[in-house]
C-alpha cells in the first residue's frame, strides 16, 4: 500500500488527516533492507 492509498482508507474510515511527514531512507535503511530480502 502506498501512502496515497493509506491516507485514502483513513479518510474512508471518516478518520481525519492532521499532519503527513515523509523519511528519505538514509544509507542505513538502504542497506538494512537490501540485506534482508526486501523484507520492509
């Protein structure tokens, strides 16, 4: 699911949107998921 999807269902569920912030993945994150299959 993608975040314009997510925000979408929330909204559905007549839930209200406050605040999104987005995280670029750091070096980190990059290694750490391609390390693990993917898995993230």
């Amino acid at each position: 699911m993608n975040a314009g999807e997510a925000l979408t269902t929330v909204q559905g569920l007549g839930l209200g949107i406050i605040d999104v912030t987005t995280k670029e993945p750091d070096l980190e994150d990059v290694f750490l998921s391609l390390t693990s299959g993917g898995a993230e």
